[in-house]
C-alpha cells in the first residue's frame, strides 16, 4: 500500500473546455464512460460524471492502471530512481524479496 499524503491539493480550474456540435454526454452514455477529465497544463479544462457516479466515486481502471504504471517506471529510469528494467523490484522494494 502507498500511504496517503499529508497535503492534497485540488487540481486548479482551467478555461473551461467546450466541444461544439457534438454530444459529449450521449457519446459518455453509450460508452458506458463514467468519468472525462481533460487536464491541460496542470489545469482541470473538462471534467463530466455520469452512471451515478461522482468526483469521489471508484471505478476498477483495468488497463489504465497499467499504463500509468508503465509511465511511472518509464519516468523512473529516465531520472535515474531505477537504474535497469531488468533489475528485480526486491532492489527497490525489499519487501517483496522472495
């Protein structure tokens, strides 16, 4: 588990987005999509909820976690926190030697 910070801080609204001539809620619909936030320079452009869902509601991420994830490590290495892909995650995490 990943301890939760001390200090969130709330992303800050941006200009907001406007996509004309198409119904972003009717596409959201038929897609099952229960969430769109668009950031853009650190700022929150576009953000729509629908199937019940909320700012605090949780939704399981299947593929777009591992994205994420890889995106984190791609970072990682690039600033030199991992030194190889090939090393074991045990040299980061002692933990989870074994």
């Amino acid at each position: 588990n990943i301890a939760v910070g001390s200090k969130v801080l709330p992303l800050p609204e941006g200009t907001p987005l406007t996509v004309p001539g198409f119904d972003l809620a009717q596409y959201m619909e038929r897609q099952r999509n229960a969430g769109l936030i668009i950031i853009q320079d650190g700022k929150v452009r576009f953000e729509r909820y629908a199937l019940g869902f909320d700012a605090s509601g949780r939704w399981t991420s299947f593929s777009v976690a591992k994205s994420l994830t890889s995106t984190l490590v791609g970072a990682a290495v690039k600033d030199g926190y991992i030194k190889s892909l090939d090393d074991k995650v045990a040299a980061y995490i002692p933990g989870l030697k074994g």
